[in-house]
C-alpha cells in the first residue's frame, strides 16, 4: 500500500506540476500573440486586422510595457485607414506619450511628411515641439538639422544658418555638428556670397579638422576661394583637397588650378595644368575648356596667333563655349593684323549661327571689323539681320551701339537719310546705357551737320551740351552747336557758344579752333576789334592743323591785319601783314593790303611803290590786274590826269577782254570828265559801249555820258546815244538792262506813275527772267509810293508766287506784311511774316521776328510778341529793333522802369526811324506812370532829334498837347495842336488835333 501510495503521489504531482505549466502558457501566449499579430499585420498593410488584434492587446494588458508602442502603431493603422483624420490619431497619440520617445519619432515623421508636401512652416512647427517636449542631446541636434534643411528649401536661407549655427554651438560634440556647418558654407555658396562661405567653410575646419566632411570640404573652399578671386588661396585650398578627391572632382581640381593660375597670370603654370587637364580629358568634350584657357592665356601675353590656334580648338560644337571661342578667334586675329582671317572667322560664325548666345556680340564686333576696312555695305549687311530679327530694340542688350555703327555705316556709303533714321532709333531705344544714347545724337547731330543741315544739326548740339555740359559728348556738342551757327551765318549765337566753350573748357582741345572760330565770327559781324583777341589768342597759343586747305596760321594773320585795316588802323596792319609776305600761298595778299594800308593812310607814294612792287613780285596773282588798276586810281584820285590815263591804258593793254578793262576804259572817262575835258569823257564812255557791250559798266557809261552831255549843254544826246546802242545791241543782256534802268530812273525821279508805265512795259516787252523780279518788285515800290495800294499788294504777291527762290521774294513778303500793318490786318501781317520766316532764310529772320513780333503785341498776344523779339535777340543780341519791341511788351505789362531802360538804351545810340520810335514810347512810358512833365520833355525830344521822321514827330506832338490837358495847361496844349494842324496835314494825328481843338474852343 505504501508503493501505491507513493506511486499515485507521484503521479499527482506530475499532473500539477503539467497544469502549473499549462496554466502559464495560457497567460503569455495572448500578449505575445496579440501583439505581435497586430504588428505583422500592420507591416502587411491589413491595418484594420492590425487594429483589432492591438486593440485587444491594450484591452487585455493595459499596463504592460509594450502598450505605448500598440497605442503607436494603432494610431498609426487609424491613420492609414482613416487619412482625412489621421493628424488627430497622431496627435492624441502624442497628447497620452508626450515624452516618449515614439512621440519624437511621430513628430519627426509629421515634419517630414509636412516637408514632403511644401508645408515648410509646419514642419518647422513639428521639429520645434519635438524639442520643445525635451529631446536627449543627439535627437534635439537632429531636430535643428532637419529644421534648418527646411528653412532652407523654403528659402530662408538666413534662418537655415541660424539654426545650422545654432546646432554648432549647443552640441559641439553631435555627429551633426559638422554636416551643419558645411550645410550652412554650402548655403553661403549657393548665393554666391563667396566671402561668407569661405568664412563659414574655414569655421568648420578649424572645429572639426579631422572629420570626413571637413576633407572633403576641401574642394568647396576652393571653389569659394575661387569665385571671390582669392586665386593663390584657391590653389591651396584644391591642393589640400587632392588625396580625399575622386577621379572626377580631381579633374575639376586641375581645371580650376589652371584658371587661377591664368588669373595670376602665372603663365608657365597654368600651362602646365591645362595640359594636364588636357592629359585627363583627351577625346571628351572637357577637353575643349583647357584650349579656351590657353587662348586667354596666349591673348594676355599677345601671342594672338597661338590663341586664336587654342580658341579654334575650343570651338568645336554648338554650345556656348563653342560661340565664345569662335568670337575670341576672330578677335585674336584681329588684333594679330589678319583682318581677312578674322573676317573668314566671322563669316563662318555667321554661317552657323543665326541666333542665340553671343550671335549679337560676335556679329556686332563682325560689323565694326567691316566698318574698319571699308567695306561699310557688308557693315549694313551683318546688322540688318540682327535689327530685323529682333522681337523690339528693346530685345537687344546692345540697341544703342548697333543702331550707332549702322547709323555710320549708313552715313560712311553716303546713305544719309537712312543714317539719320538710324541714329533716331538708337536715341529712342529704352533700357540703353544713357551715354550710348547720347553718342547716337551727337553722330546723329554729325551727319545732319555735315549733309549742311544746320539749322537741325544745331538744336541736337545744343541739346546734348544742355543735357550733360560736363561729359565729353556734351562738351564736344557745344563746339559744334557754335560752328552749327556759324555755316548758317548766325554770327552773333555763333560767337556767344565759342566764346562759352572757351571760358568752360580751357584745356580742351577744340579751344584752339574755337579762338579761330570766335574770330572769324566776330569778323564776319563787322565787330573787327572783338575779332583781334582771338584770332591773336589763336595765333600765339595753338598750333595750325599739319594739313589744310589754307594755313591756319596765314589766314590768321590775314585776318588781323584785316581787322586793324577796317578799323583804321593802318600801321597795325601793315605790321601784321608783314609777317605773312613770305606765305605761300597768302603773301600776295599781304603785300597787296600793305599797299592798300598806304593808299588809306594817304601815303600815295608808299602805296604807287608797294602796288609796283606787287606786279614785279607776283604778276601771276589773280590780284594783279586790280593793282595794276589801283595804281591807276591812286593818280586819278590825286588828280594826276594824264599819269591816271597812261596806267588805265596800261590795264586795258595787258588784261583785254577782263571786267578790269571795262572798268579801266570807264574810268578814262571818269578822268576826262574830272579833267573837265568833256568831249574825250564821252568818247572814252562810249568805248565802253562799243567795246564791252556785255560789260557791267554800260550802265555807268550811260550815266557819264548823260552827265558830260549836260556839261556840254546837251542833255537829250545822251538819250540818242543810248537808243544807237540799243538798236545795235538788241539782244545783248545790257540792252535788257538799259530798258530797266530807263524805268529805274523815273522811279528814282519821283515819276511814280511814268516808273510804273515804263515797268509795266518792261515787263510786257523783256525777253529776259533775270530782271523780271526786280522789276515786279519796282513796280509794287511804284504803286505803294503812289498810294494804290491794291495794286502794290498784288505786285507783291506775283513775286511770292512766281519767283519764291528769287532774291526779292524776301524783301516782297516783307512788304505785304508792313502793308498789312499798317492796315490794321495784323493776323495777316504775322502770316505774312511767319512765311517770311520760313522762307526768307537767314537774311530774312531779323525781320519776320520782328514783324510777327509787332503783329502779337497789336493783338495783345503779349507773351508770344515776347518770344519773337527774344528770339530775334538770339540773332544779334544788340538789335535795336527787338530790344524797342521788347519795351513795348514791358509797356503793356505795366512795367514802366523795365521799358523805359530798354528804349533808352536804343534812343541814346540809334538815330534812326528805330531811335525815334523808342524816343517816343519812353514818353508814353512817362505818360502812362502819371510824369506828365517828363513825358513832355520825351516827346519834345522826338521833335528836336528826330524832325525827319514825321510822323513820330506827329504823334509825339499829339501826345505833348495831352499831357498839358492832363495838367491843366489849354494854351500849350491848343499852340502844339496848331502846330501838329498846320506843319503835318496828312497825319492821322492832325485830324485828332483838330477834334481837339474844335472841343475846347
């Protein structure tokens, strides 16, 4: 029994001990299962199979260890099977673990999936809060990383460095400390802030020598090294990088050696490592950026034939290197003195390239080469595409110089109007440096000057100078608005600018012949003292031009010596043409007025002498045959009869057949007739008229022989030769003539309707144009003397019609605006005168100015008469006329000082018409301001100074009998307008005299 006992004891405890064992597989068996079926599942994709089987783990097992991982994964699996909610899974999940490490790692994921989807600000959002629950030190340098790569892709680059910067210097000893840094040296880079890059590359060097990325930043540091022109620190940085390089980077290595080395202009090195870059990339297209440095390198030491033979070798392909090195080529070529090679280079560019990068350089150096060889239709040819093919001038980075050079180009093949036309494109184009605009309008400015149009030309001058007076194009454009005025004979402008150019810009060039140039003006004005400064000046301090048609120098002293001989002074100019006697050419000139100088200051002697002198020392001098009839003179003048004769014959004899005989044999006459010897007067006039029947002295042999006749008592033989001269002359241009004189000379008698009777049959009978004008114009003089007006007025306009190019057109214009005038019809008149303007030319502008000018103030348009009579000042700034124009605006302007200044300026100097009128207005002036008194003495001042003019002495009278009503004096008032009745008649004036008399008796 005890066996039994012992065996069933047995037996029970193995039963126990099988169920204590199954017991405790029955508790471990679920959390293992359920846990780790949900997480197979999860990975298998089958999230909501996942979610059941986790669930149940977390329902059954709520504080097990592994609950915070199924409550990740649950809310992981939610996410997935639910994405429109997943960002509240997620977020519950980090609200119940906020400080567990699967809540870092859910927000690490939420940031890289904001990342993936460009929500670079929420991102940051996530990586901050990962933080922010407290990170150890390796995670929270990662958060900073991925925050600052964020920043980064967001562009806020400026935050990416902090926060590179930032993990730099909190956890120096994280493996991301230095991946920051060079993050933060490769962001500087990328902007190309070069300084900045090299500071923070050499920042992670310095901390971190010995790290991998620190090697391998090496190269960066050389590129920024590079790139900031660091060149001997670049080489350095490369050299240093070279062991931790691969294959590839160690090629770029040697290149960017190369150009430093070139940079350096260390020569023989760069060589050295070109070569070895050509060693590394023989046969691929690399191999071409070694050629294109030696070409640089063999242009900087000007080997040019060896670099364009490198520049050729780079140009293989149809990138752009290859555009560059085919332009460099060319250019190398050129400079090498093979034009005909660089244009062979350009030519093919040409033929390859027909757009793209470097087509408008390449193509516009093309031109400029053409241009310099001559051949300016080719020029043309190569910049028309280039124009053409452009979407606007605004679409070609270098507009303005293309449309200058073919604005040149233009001018150079004589194709003036479509240079100019070129030129104004060039000046409109937008987004062009201003300075190639301005160079476009001054070449513009340049061809309108040299195609003489002036008057344009002028205005584009003066409008640079005005616009930029300090820069050369401007300074330069105010010489040539000067010289502007003076080929269109506006002297008194002409030397105002040569004269400012002088003073503004002394040590220019051009100031030598703008001394010349102010001369000449001054000169041409009459103004011969103003004119001797400059033409000195010019003489002592400038050298003349090596070349020239006439020697600066010659002229200059020609010209002094004229001015001191127009001024009197004669000595003077003998001295100073006595420096030009050996000239050639000129010395005759100078000789010639030397005997001139002598014959003024009326030593004949010096001057017979000199004149000799002249003929044994230049007989071949145009100016012979005068001195020869000056000797002649210089006798008949000091009434040396029969010497006078003998060297008029003497003319006659060596120069027959030349105007100077003609007027020889005249002055025979003249001698005989001064000699009282009437009788060989008329023979020697009639000489004229038998001999030089087409001279121009037949006129004045008509006059002598009328005089000498009457001297003989026989005043009608001088018709009766006339009519014999006629008869037998009937064609010759001098008998046409004699008809005109014959009306000429009943006009000048005052027999205005025997002068309009002779001119009408002129006009009928003439088989001449010549005179036609002339003779309208005498005829419209007739009828305006003799009060039909009617009749002038259409005399006039048949010359404006008929002959607009003749001489008399202007002075007809002229008159229908005075006639116009005077009959009240003032729009008509600044019609009249603005045609005058336009069509006058020069000669004319004074007057229409002035004449528009009055016609504005007598419709009281007071600021446009001012703009005419400022702009006839323009012209000749001491214009009395303007300047009495002027007083009248200030007149109507109420400004009596300002008027009276400027008449008084006229009536102190001018005796004329002019002088009398601004005499008067001062006493309208004086009037006006309530000085009866001074006006009185002004207006007396008009009677006394100015009687010839009556009838401003007529109004000035009228006016004086006002004053004295104005001041209560009848009977000075009633004896002037008796006088104004009884010594002007005809006036207007008189006729308001006596109203005014009739009223006060």
């Amino acid at each position: 029994m005890v066996k039994t006992l012992k065996f069933f004891s047995s037996l029970f405890l193995l039963v126990l001990g099988f169920i204590a064992m199954s017991y405790a597989q029955e508790v471990q068996k679920p959390s293992t299962q359920f846990y780790q079926q949900g997480v197979t599942l999860f990975d298998q994709g089958l999230y909501e199979e996942a979610i059941g089987e986790l669930e149940q783990f977390v329902s059954h097992y709520e504080d097990h260890q592994l609950i915070p991982s199924a409550q990740l994964y649950i809310a992981r699996a939610r996410g997935q099977v639910d994405s429109v909610n997943n960002l509240s899974y997620y977020e519950q999940f980090i609200a119940d673990y906020p400080h567990s490490s699967s809540a870092t790692k859910l927000l690490f994921e939420l940031g890289k999936q904001a990342e993936g989807e460009k929500q670079y600000g929420k991102a940051i959002e996530y990586y901050q809060r990962a933080l922010d629950l407290g990170l150890p030190k390796k995670k929270a340098a990662e958060a900073y990383y991925w925050m600052g790569e964020t920043s980064a892709k967001a562009e806020d680059t400026e935050q990416a460095r902090q926060y590179f910067l930032t993990l730099a210097d909190k956890f120096p000893g994280s493996d991301w400390a230095p991946k920051a840094l060079y993050a933060r040296g490769r962001l500087f880079l990328s902007e190309n802030k070069y300084d900045a890059s090299t500071d923070a590359f050499e920042l992670l060097k310095e901390r971190y020598p010995n790290a991998e990325i620190t090697r391998r930043t090496a190269m960066a540091l050389g590129e920024s090294y590079y790139q900031q022109e660091r060149y001997e620190e670049a080489i350095g940085a490369f050299e240093d990088a070279m062991p931790y390089l691969d294959e590839e980077m160690k090629t770029k290595a040697v290149l960017l050696i190369a150009e430093s080395y070139n940079y350096l202009e260390n020569f023989d090195k760069a060589s050295a490592s070109y070569l070895e870059y050509i060693n590394r990339t023989k046969g691929t297209p690399q191999e071409r950026d070694a050629h294109y440095g030696l070409g640089w390198l063999y242009h900087k030491q000007e080997i040019y034939h060896w670099a364009s033979d490198e520049f050729e070798k780079a140009s293989k392909g149809e990138d752009e290197l290859a555009r560059k090195a085919i332009y460099y080529k060319a250019v190398n070529e050129k400079l090498g003195s093979r034009y005909r090679e660089a244009m062979d280079t350009f030519r093919g560019f040409g033929e390859r390239f027909k757009e793209g990068p470097w087509v408008e350089q390449t193509y516009y150096e093309w031109a400029i080469t053409a241009y310099e060889v001559g051949n300016y239709s080719e020029t043309i040819e190569v910049l028309l595409p280039l124009v053409r093919n452009a979407e606007s001038a605004d679409s070609l980075a270098w507009a303005g110089k293309i449309y200058t050079l073919l604005g040149e180009a233009y001018f150079a093949n004589e194709e003036f109007t479509r240079s100019i036309q070129a030129f104004e494109a060039a000046e409109q184009v937008t987004d062009v440096d201003p300075a190639v605009k301005r160079e476009a309008r001054f070449q513009k400015a340049w061809v309108q000057y040299s195609n003489q149009a002036y008057e344009e030309a002028q205005a584009n001058f003066e409008s640079l100078y005005d616009e930029v007076p300090n820069e050369e194009v401007g300074t330069e454009a105010l010489f040539w608005s000067a010289d502007a005025y003076y080929n269109m004979e506006e002297f008194g402008p002409a030397a105002n600018q040569f004269s400012q150019f002088i003073q503004q810009y002394s040590g220019h060039e051009l100031v030598g012949p703008a001394n010349y140039s102010l001369g000449w003006s001054y000169f041409k004005m009459g103004s011969y003292e103003q004119a001797i400064d400059p033409l000195n000046n010019f003489l002592q301090n400038y050298e003349a031009p090596e070349t020239a048609l006439y020697p600066y120098d010659t002229d200059t002293r020609l010209r002094i010596g004229d001015a001191y001989y127009a001024l009197d002074s004669y000595d003077q100019a003998i001295a100073t043409y006595k420096q030009a006697l050996n000239a050639e050419p000129g010395g005759d000139y100078a000789l010639f007025q030397i005997a001139n100088s002598y014959y003024r200051s009326e030593r004949t002697y010096d001057a017979v002498t000199t004149f000799r002198r002249f003929l044994e020392t230049y007989p071949g001098s145009q100016l012979s045959q005068q001195a020869q009839y000056n000797i002649a003179y210089i006798y008949l003048n000091t009434g040396n009869y029969s010497q006078a004769v003998e060297e008029f014959q003497t003319v006659i004899n060596k120069y027959p057949g030349t105007s100077w005989a003609a007027r020889s044999q005249y002055n025979i006459g003249d001698t005989y007739y001064n000699a009282g010897d009437y009788d060989k007067a008329i023979a020697a006039y009639e000489a004229v008229m038998q001999k030089y029947p087409n001279s121009d002295y037949i006129i004045e042999a008509a006059n002598g022989i009328e005089y000498a006749q009457a001297s003989t008592g026989n005043p009608d033989g001088a018709s009766s030769v006339l009519e014999d001269f006629l008869e037998e002359n009937p064609q010759t241009s001098m008998a046409d003539r004699l008809r005109f004189r014959k009306a000429d000379k009943l006009m000048q008698t005052g027999d205005y309707q025997a002068a309009i009777d002779e001119f009408q049959q002129y006009i009928r009978i003439t088989n001449s144009e010549d005179l036609l004008p002339d003779a309208h114009y005498n005829l419209a003089n007739a009828y305006e003397q003799n009060n039909s007006m009617a009749e002038a007025v259409n005399a006039y306009q048949t010359i404006v019609q008929e002959y607009p190019d003749s001489e008399r057109a202007g002075p007809a214009l002229a008159a229908l605006g005075r006639i116009a005038a005077k009959r009240g019809n003032d729009q008509q008149s600044y019609d009249y005168y603005s045609q005058l303007l336009e069509q006058g030319g020069n000669k004319f502008r004074l007057e229409a100015h002035i004449g528009m000018g009055n016609a504005q103030i007598a419709m009281n348009n007071i600021s446009e008469a001012e703009q005419e009579y400022r702009a006839a000042l323009q012209i000749n700034g001491s214009h009395a006329p303007a300047n009495v124009g002027l007083g009248k605006v200030a007149l109507q302007n109420g400004a009596y000082q300002d008027a009276k200044d400027l008449l008084s300026l006229v009536a102190e100097a001018n005796t004329t018409q002019v002088g009398a009128e601004a005499q008067y207005l001062i006493g309208v002036a004086d009037q006006r301001n309530g000085n009866f008194q001074e006006a009185i003495q002004s207006y007396s001042k008009v009677s006394v100074l100015y009687e010839a003019f009556d009838s401003w002495v007529a109004k000035s009278l009228l006016k004086k009998a006002e004053c004295f009503i104005e001041l209560e004096q009848p009977g000075e008032a009633r004896q002037i307008l008796n006088t104004l009745t009884e010594n002007h008649p005809d006036t207007p004036q008189a006729q308001e005299a006596q109203r005014l008399l009739n009223s006060t008796n």
